[in-house]
C-alpha cells in the first residue's frame, strides 16, 4: 500500500479544488467499480453492486486536504493569504506551498510584531514566490495551495502531510481491491470540502440515501509527550468511534465494527474525541436520518505538514473493513 | 430607476412584503409564472427557448437588517435588539421608520454638552439605546409599536453623480440586478429566480426556495462590502469600487464551483468588463445554503461592490451596477450543460 499512499498524499487536492486528486483516485478505482460517477459538487461516487439481502451501505472519506487561499498580492509581490480549512498559523512559518501548476511559495513572517512571544496571526504571514513585483507574482487572489513535504516510510510509521484524510481514502480503494463477495450494495464515497464544513458528504448521501454509512478518517490521539488526554495510542489498532464534537456514533454501527472486530482477532481501540468530527456527523443526519459510525486511523500531529499514522493500524483497518462487508 | 423602488421599499428580516409587492409588480409581465413559497420568497419562472434542458437558479435576498420593537420605559420609549448584523456604533443619532405605518422614529442620543468625557470614548450597547418616536407614556407607545414591530433606517435614495447612495443595497442591488436579468431575452435554459426572505439571519429563505427549484447550478446576486477605503498599509480591500463585479471565490458560507467562476472570469475577459474577485474568506451569501441543497448545486456569488453595508447609507458605482448586469447577463448566455460536464477531470 506504500506506494498507493504516497501518490494519494503527494498529489494536490485542497478543499474545492480536489480535481487532481479525484482524477488519481479516479484511475485507481475505475477497474474495479461496477459504476461510477462524479455527483453535482465533485464527490467520486464507486457503486460495488451486492446481493438483494444485504444493505445500502456508505463507505467515505474525503479527499481534500486542508490549505491556504491567496487574499491578496501586494506591490512587492508578496502574496496575502487566508486558510482553507483548520490550518494552524504556528506550523505555516517556514513552510512551503505548492499551487495548482505546482508553483512553490514560501511562508514568511512580518518581524515587526507587537508581542512575538505569541502565536501569528494569519494576517502577519505571507506567501513569497520570488516575484519582485505585484505584475510578475505567479500565483493571483483566489488561487488556493496546499504544504509541501515528501511522504516518509519510518519502521512501521507513515510521516506526511494530508494522511488526513488521504489515508482513509487509502483504506477504501485497498478494501475495494480486495473485497471479492459482499451481500451488500456498497457505495465508496471519495467526498469533497470535508474541511470546510463535511459539505460533500451530506450531499453525497443525500443522493445515495444509505441504509448505513461509514465515514473513514483519522482522530487524534493521547501519547504523545504532555499532550491533553485521549485513550487512543498509535499501534493498537484502528479506532471505533464513539462519540465526538458533532456526533454520537449510531450504537448499532459501533457494535457491529467492535463485534466484527472481536470476530477476527483485530485489534481494536474505542475513541471519545472531545475536538473535531467526521463525514458520519453530516451523513447522520441526511433525509430521515442515517444510521452511521467512524472507523478511525489514529493520527498524530493532525492538520501539520507531518501527520504520523502507523501502517499496522491502516492494515487492520481495511481488515476491518472487509470482515464488516464480507457477510450480512 | 427600480434600485430607488427596492432601496426604498421596507423589508426587515421576516417583514419583507413591501419589497416583495416592489419585486411583483417589476417582473411580473416579463415572466412566465410567479408564485411566493411558504417562506415568503418570491420565485418567478421564465422559460428557456428550448436550447438548453437545465435549470438555472438566479437568486437576490429581499430582506435587509435592522430593528425590532422587544419592549417600552415608562416615559415612552421603545427598546430594541437588531435583526440581523447591525452595528451599534452607528446608531445613535439615527433617523428611523418605525412598523408598516413607517412612524418616525429616532435614536435618543445625549447631546454633546452633557456628555461626560469618559461616556464620549465608548460605544453605547445597544441594550442602552431607546427609540423615540414622540410618544409619552408606555400604553401610548405599545398601542402605535405593539411589541415586535420592525423598524428599519429611513434613508432616501439620492444619486451622486456617477454614484447613488442608499440604504439596503445588500442586496437591493442583487435584487435590482435580478430584475433587470428578467426583463431581458430569454435565455437558452430555463431560468428560476428567487428572491429570498431571511439570508441576514441565517440564509433562510434561499435554503427552502432551492430545496423547491432543485436547480442545476445556482448563482447568488450580492451586494457586497468594498473597504476601499485608505489604509496605513498595503492589504487587501476586500473589494474596490468601479473596478466592477466582484466574484466569489470562497467565503465562509461556501467554495464556489470552479466551472463557474471560469465562466464569468473568461466572459468578463473576452468582452473587456471590468471584474474583481471578492477578497476570499470574508461573509457568507445565500449560496452557502444553496450549495448545499438535496445531492448539491454548484454555486457562485457575483457582487456589486457597496461601501457602508449594513449602516444607514451605503454607496454603489452605477457602472459597477451596469457591468454586473452585463457580465451576468453574456456569461448566462454561454452557460450550456458543457459548463458543467466534468469530462475525465
């Protein structure tokens, strides 16, 4: 799977903009799907026609990536920004951005401030292409750009940027190739604008209307060196969500990911996440409501250039994943 | 001039029906059908010639901020709280329309003979501020403002030369702009205007309409904030005015397709129009909620720049107004159902 991870996280795709991304998902998934289309706000939607005794089911994680959107070149050609997404300004200093045409910028910080002990704000950071002037700037207002940093395979952790939430867009093409039987209609939601708002999921399953949906994401987690509480550790298996800020994981989709789990010696790890939702939080409440849970892929370092997942846990994941789908 | 008519016309969030007559009666004989839905939104139908099977949603917000009656003092005055975003350094002082009867009303304010100095250096809550509209007693207050009565900024139209000023320009001046895109030709496909009740409290109204339309794709008609004015240094106006319509790229409320600001960039190009895009990040539009709507419509605001948005006079360029209706009108004249294909991406 390493290399399918590094193409998925490598390749642009900030919310709004996911076209190349979709595109590389896109050519990867194809071969497999019984049907396939793009939905009216760019979701990649892979039908895997089942039996008639099974369910509807939802499998999705999104495809966009967190990002900066240029606000405004000024007459040095220093080029303004604001985020697209939960973007932190403590890991924007000295970062680098790639643009659509892969143009590179660098993020630089205005010295003169007024307290420089504190965190930056957004609006004393900009983006330096090299352009010595407004005219020859590359990049324009409203030209949107992602953090540069190359994937990284470290003993049994994946270090890169975007693994949230191109990791759970991993686990759903490695569960597709791999799923060879189910009783159930199953629906591989590659979803857009999660980022800013979990808006392509709510109107992918609008469209899908799913007797059950699984959103596959990544959650944060609790052993990392004085870091607030959190009962999940990378390396104990993938994570069964429980509840977090924008939802209370439907009890019957919880039980059937830990029984399942327990079914075949997976391990497993129960999440609480007090900051932070899912794809399921927007699916949940579509139409008449929709059953849904969140399996997890513990993740350090969230929404930085260097997010950390363990390859075990993404294993277990898609693991997870097929015995879930493999009876009814 | 129909923006003197709508700019005028009182419609407070949740009290739009003088707008709402203002708009029926101005596209009435050049559309096919006209309804208003349950919200109070005015929907008018004109069809397409037939080219092109799709349904555009063209959508302009007829509501505007601003007060509501929620109580009286012994003396006859009259409490308020804001209905949408208002802000309360600019009241004192002000010149109101109090209630469909448009009583005159004004902020108390204490004359600056009296003012202490430390109360000349804060802003009034709005809390502490009372409107005075002559009465002397509560019952006689009550009786001419019954509690939850709408009062709204009496504001005259004026023109300025090459400038008009006015109240209510977000979003008379979309509405005014939608209006004139009816009176014209039909265009290829079938077009579904909306004028919205409700966006300043939470784009309401359009979140209904667009559930009814279920459009193809949509395009929300703004008016919208330009700060051109000088700044100590060099960071964005988040729009200029006379430098033309203002597209939306991403605000808080939504991220708008693409495709469509391809197609009113590549428009305003081929033909010279003079075009800005909005400084990303800043406001929301009733497109947030349309975007959103049923398995999703791809979306795009296009503005006219409007310094002063939500105070008592705001200010718009006639040739932004006149562009925003000439760039609105030929990029909905190349817009086919190929706009919106995605092809292999």
């Amino acid at each position: 799977m390493r290399e399918l991870i590094r193409k998925l996280v490598e390749t642009y795709g900030p919310s709004g903009a996911e076209e190349q991304i979709r595109a590389v998902i896109r050519a990867e998934v194809e071969p497999l799907a019984d049907e396939l289309r793009v939905d009216p706000l760019g979701s990649l939607i892979v039908h895997k026609q089942g039996g008639d005794e099974g369910k509807r089911i939802v499998l999705a994680a999104h495809m966009d990536e967190i990002g900066v959107m240029v606000t405004y070149v000024d007459e040095k050609g220093f080029a303004r920004f604001t985020r697209i997404g939960g973007v932190n300004p403590l890991t924007c200093v000295g970062a680098r951005v790639a643009f659509a045409d892969g143009t590179v910028g660098v993020i630089g910080i205005e010295e003169k401030r007024d307290d420089t002990s504190k965190a930056p704000k957004f609006e004393q950071l900009y983006i330096d292409t090299g352009a010595t002037s407004r005219d020859e700037c590359p990049v324009h207002v409203g030209d949107a750009a992602t953090f540069v940093r190359p994937f990284v395979a470290q003993g049994t952790r994946l270090i890169a940027k975007a693994l949230d939430d191109r990791i759970g867009c991993a686990v759903l093409i490695e569960t597709l190739r791999r799923l060879e039987r189910t009783p159930h209609d199953v629906y591989f939601v590659f979803s857009v604008q999660e980022e800013v708002g979990l808006r392509g999921a709510r109107t992918s399953a609008y469209g899908i209307e799913p007797d059950l949906a699984i959103a596959v994401d990544v959650t944060r987690t609790g052993d990392t060196p004085e870091c607030a509480p959190m009962a999940v550790a990378l390396g104990k298996g993938p994570a069964v969500k429980v509840q977090d800020r924008g939802m209370i994981a439907h009890p019957a989709v919880r039980d059937l990911l830990v029984q399942r789990a327990k079914e075949a010696n997976i391990p497993y790890q129960l999440e609480v996440l007090e900051r932070g939702t899912t794809d399921a939080a927007a699916m949940q409440l579509v139409r008449a409501g929709v059953p849904s849970g969140c399996l997890s892929i513990p993740c350090r370092y969230i929404h930085s250039p260097s997010e950390m997942v363990d390859e075990g846990d993404v294993r277990n994941s898609v693991q997870l994943l097929l015995e879930v789908l493999r009876t009814a | 001039m129909i923006l003197r008519e709508l700019s005028e016309a009182f419609g407070v969030s949740g009290k739009e029906d003088d707008v709402r007559a203002v708009v029926l009666d101005a596209v009435r004989e050049y559309v096919d059908e006209v309804k208003v839905d349950t919200m109070g939104s005015v929907l008018a139908f004109k069809r397409g010639t037939g080219q092109q099977r799709m349904r555009v949603m063209l959508d302009a917000h007829m509501d505007e901020v601003g007060l509501m009656v929620v109580g009286y003092d012994n003396d006859g005055f009259l409490w308020i709280r804001a209905v949408g975003g208002i802000d309360p350094r600019l009241l004192p002082g002000t010149l109101l329309q109090v209630g469909p009867e448009r009583i005159p009303g004004v902020i108390g304010v204490k004359p600056i003979h009296l003012l202490k100095k430390e109360e000349g250096e804060k802003v009034p809550k709005l809390e502490d501020l009372v409107v005075d509209i002559g009465t002397k007693s509560k019952d006689e207050a009550k009786k001419l403002a019954p509690l939850g009565t709408y009062a709204t900024f009496a504001t005259e139209f004026r023109e300025l030369g090459p400038t008009v000023s006015g109240k209510a320009f977000d979003d008379r001046a979309g509405c005014a702009v939608l209006v004139e895109l009816l009176r014209g030709e039909r265009f290829r496909f079938d077009l579904h205007a909306a004028f919205t009740v409700q966006e300043e409290v939470g784009l309401r109204g359009a979140r209904v309409a667009a559930y009814g339309i279920e459009p193809d794709c949509a395009f929300a008609l703004e008016g919208t904030i330009a700060d051109d004015i000088p700044k100590d240094k060099d960071v964005s106006p988040t729009t200029e005015l006379g430098k033309g319509p203002a597209i939306t790229v991403m605000d808080r409320s939504f991220i708008a397709d693409r495709r469509l600001v391809r197609l009113l960039t590549g428009t305003a190009k081929e033909l010279g129009i003079p075009h800005q895009i909005k400084q990303p990040g800043i406001g929301g539009t009733d497109a947030g909620a349309i975007h959103l709507t049923r398995e999703g419509v791809p979306s795009v605001t296009v503005a006219v720049p409007c310094r002063y948005i939500h105070s008592p006079v705001a200010l718009l360029s006639l040739d932004d107004f006149n562009n925003t209706v000439r760039l609105m009108r030929e990029s909905l004249s190349r817009l086919t159902r190929r706009t919106l294909e995605r092809g292999r991406d």
